[in-house]
C-alpha cells in the first residue's frame, strides 16, 4: 500500500502555490494517495486537470487590513499577525480544524506549501512535518526570525518584538487546547524535511549560512511552461520584452504605463490575467500584445530580452533559468525580497517605494542597454544547468518518499 501524503496550503493567492503542490504531486504519481487541502481548489485543478488528487478546502484565517500605527511585519512571524495569528481563539480554531482532517486521513506526513497553521497543529503529533517552498516558504529556523531588512538594527528590533508577541498568541492558543507552552517559535517551524525549491542566488533569504548552523539544501526550482495560451513573437527586430502583471495594484499600474510608452518601440507580450478591457484596448492600440490569461512561456524564452513581472519566484526563477535580464515590480514582501536578490546578484534591477510609469520605463531601457548584465545572467543560466541531475520535482518527491 502506498503513503497518504496530505498536501497543505494555507496562505497566498497565486498559481505558484498551486504550481508547486501540483508538480510534486505529479512526481509522486504511482507512489503515493495525494490529498491536497487547498486555499483555493479551482487553481489546483486548474493546473492539474487531470491528476489523481483528491482535494479538499482548508481552513485559514482572514486576512486584516494594519490598523492606524501599526508596523508591518518585520519577518516571517511578524506577518503571521495579520494572517490569523493575533487572536488565539481563532488560531485555536483553526488548529483543531486541521487536526480533523489529519485525524481523518490519517497520512504518513503532511507538506506544507504556504501553511504555517498546518505545521502548527501537526506539531508533537507523530507525524512527520514537511515544508515545501521556494525559499520565502522555507524561513530559517530561528528565534527570532530574521528581520527582512537584515542588518538594520530598528528592522531587527521590531522583528524580535513581532516574533516575541506571536509566540505569546502561539502559547495562548495551545493553552485553550489543553497543551503546554512553547519555549520558542522556532519550534513551530523546525521541520522534519525542507524542500527547499530554489537555488542560492535566487533566496529571499541568502545567505542561510548567517541564520541556521545547517542550512536545507537547495533543489533547483520549479516552475512549468508548457501551460497557457498560444503566443510568439511578432519578429520585427525589436527588444522582446516578457512581461507578467496583475491588474489592481500601483506596481501594475505603472508598468502598464510604461508598456503603453514602450509599445512602438519594442515587441512586446504582456499576460495580465484580469486586466481591465480599457487598459487591454490601449495597449494593443500601442503594439503591446495582451493577453488576459497566462500564456506558453515554451516557445518565447530562449529569445526573450527582457523581463518585466512582480518578482514572484516561479516567473522570476524560470526567466533567470534562460539567462533573461529581469526588471521587478514588487507588489508585497515576498516579491520585494525576490526582487532585492537579484539585484544583489547584479541579475536584474527593480524598484520600491512609489513610482510611475517613467521610472519603469528608465529601469527598462537600463537593462536593455546593459550588456555587462546580460553576460552576467547568461553565465548565472549555465551555471545553473545540470545535465545529469534529477528534476526538481522529482527530487522532492525522493526526498520526501525517504523519510517515510
């Protein structure tokens, strides 16, 4: 009989959550009962429409809105705050709700994509705790955790109060299950296994060596693109910019500006899932190629220049895997860390803060025009090449098919 490996995802609302659980999954075909507790179920099938999984919802908190003079969060933890982890009769709730569906199912190891809470009622439960993520995913264990602006000591002030204030909720919500208090946080996140999707000079976190005396060995990322619409280049001789963006937010705003500048001049692809009809119709009448729906990345990357997205790891790991310069967009602190890496590594630039339009476009032509980069990039992709190493995926799944 094989193991039941029940699949958690808990937090996030993008398609590389499902992405990552999905290509797994796949790997694990034959060897394994894969139950997948999803956030958002419609995109697990979407991506998998026809694997064996069986799905179910999970539970998860709501997400709240700072309230006036309240910092963000400084770390992982710290963020924790507005996901749920403020209140320990919800925390609490939500605790005993994921042990139902373990007490249900009964699998050989739950792999948390995104699901801090899962990890936490898997805790002192006999069953083996798995983390899969591409890096932000797979914080370092630590008490505290690391500041995401290492170095600076208000960042690492507020982040060990952060820390400090979830342990105390932590400790709460444990107190209503009739369970002893946890001398430290860190013992929510210490896996028995992390599947760490990604390679060094793509972590949000490197270098893990100056947090953790025994850092998760890296993977490879995964990433897939074999999916979505048709498209190709219009072959005009023109800079081939990529560019994935999601309408609603300012970042995406003023990259659509500066497609809609670009346009003449460039030969441009745009995927916008959701983008507004008049945003779609402006910039097709600029020569910018829209699609409202991700597209075949297959066909486009081995001779894409340039790289406009967010900084969301799938994308941004796929584009550095074909030597593609990138410019990053960051809309939340996921995608600003991914964004902050490359540009440490000289891989590409991004911008923060608020900006416009013309700044996006002086980044873009930045990186056009810079050739000592695009060497850099391309030497990063060969370097990354392993001919003879296992897909990632598959990879992950031997791993965790050993520790059972």
């Amino acid at each position: 009989m094989v193991p039941r490996i029940l699949f958690a995802w808990e937090l996030g609302a993008n398609f590389g959550h499902a992405t990552k659980i999905t290509q797994v999954a796949a790997a694990l075909r034959g060897r394994a009962d894969v139950w997948v507790a999803a956030r958002d179920p419609q995109a697990i099938r979407a991506m998998a429409p026809g694997a064996d999984i069986h799905l179910l919802p999970a539970p998860y908190g709501p997400t709240r809105r700072l309230t006036k003079g309240e910092a963000g969060g400084a770390n992982y933890s710290g963020l924790l705050l507005t996901e749920g982890w403020d209140a320990p009769e919800g925390l609490a709730a939500r605790v005993e709700a994921w042990r139902g569906l373990v007490d249900l199912l009964r699998p050989a190891a739950i792999v948390a994509q995104a699901a801090p809470t899962a990890m936490l009622a898997g805790l002192g439960q006999g069953i083996p705790r798995v983390v899969l993520g591409s890096g932000y995913d797979n914080p370092p264990v630590a008490d505290p955790m690391p500041a995401f602006d290492r170095g600076t000591p208000e960042a690492e002030r507020l982040a060990a109060a952060q820390h400090a204030q979830v342990l105390e909720v932590v400790n709460a919500a444990r107190a209503r299950l009739g369970e002893p208090a946890l001398p430290r946080l860190s013992e929510v996140f210490r896996p028995d296994l992390s599947l760490l999707m990604t390679w060094e000079l793509a972590d949000h976190y490197a270098p893990r060596g100056e947090i953790e005396a025994e850092p998760a060995r890296y993977l490879g990322a995964l990433a897939t693109t074999g999916t979505g619409q048709a498209a190709a280049w219009r072959g005009n001789g023109r800079p081939r910019i990529f560019a994935y963006l999601r309408p609603g937010s300012p970042s995406a705003g003023a990259g659509f500006g500066a497609l809609d500048h670009l346009g003449p001049e460039s030969d441009i692809i745009l995927s916008a899932p959701g983008i507004p009809p008049g945003d779609a119709k402006r910039l097709r009448a600029r020569s910018v190629q829209v699609f409202d729906a991700p597209v075949r990345l297959d066909p486009l990357l081995e001779s894409c220049d340039l790289g406009v997205s967010h900084g969301s790891n799938g994308l941004s790991s796929l584009m550095l895997s074909h030597g593609i310069p990138q410019v990053g967009l960051p809309g939340h602190v996921e995608q600003m860390l991914f964004t902050r890496t490359l540009a440490r590594s000289r891989l590409g630039l991004g911008l923060g803060g608020r900006y416009g339009a013309e700044e996006v476009v002086a980044l873009i032509r930045r990186c056009l025009g810079d050739e000592a980069m695009r060497q850099r990039v391309a030497e990063a992709a060969q370097g990354l090449r392993d001919p003879g190493a296992l897909d990632p995926a598959e990879t992950a799944a031997e791993s965790l098919l050993a520790l059972l």
